[in-house]
C-alpha cells in the first residue's frame, strides 16, 4: 500500500495521528500540506517535535546557551 493510500485507510479508522518521523528528521516543505489535502476534513495530526528543537540531537549536546536555542528555534520555523 502506498503512502498516500495509507494515510487515506488509516483515517476512515481513526480521527486523529501521531506523527513519529518528525523527530527524526524534518520534512520536506510540501509534505506536510500534502498530509491534510489527503485527510479527511477534522482529521487531526500530532507532530512530534524535532529532536534539535528538544536538546535530544546530538549537535544540541552542550549548547545550553538561551542564545543558540533562540537561534535554532528560529531557524527550524523559517
């Protein structure tokens, strides 16, 4: 089953999702829109946050300054 057919499936089942991969990566910039087009209307979506956003990556590791958060908190909204 493809992707797009799967998203379509899982939602005549369910109302809403978890999205998991997003801690691992972001995605691309038209993935997301995508998303909603392919769900029904109200069907809702839970986005893990990325693990940079979470000081859980390793590149956040020791950069507790409140200026480096601000900076790639910015970054990632961009």
């Amino acid at each position: 089953m493809k992707a797009e057919e799967r998203l379509r499936w899982y939602a005549s089942f369910f109302e809403a999702v978890k999205v998991n991969g997003t801690y691992y990566s972001l995605p691309a910039y038209d993935t997301s829109p995508a998303w909603v087009e392919r769900a029904p209307p109200g069907f809702q979506f839970t986005v893990k946050a990325y693990s940079l956003m979470t000081w859980h990556h390793p590149k956040a590791q020791g950069r507790e300054d409140v200026g480096y958060r601000k900076l790639i908190f910015w970054q990632l909204l961009a």
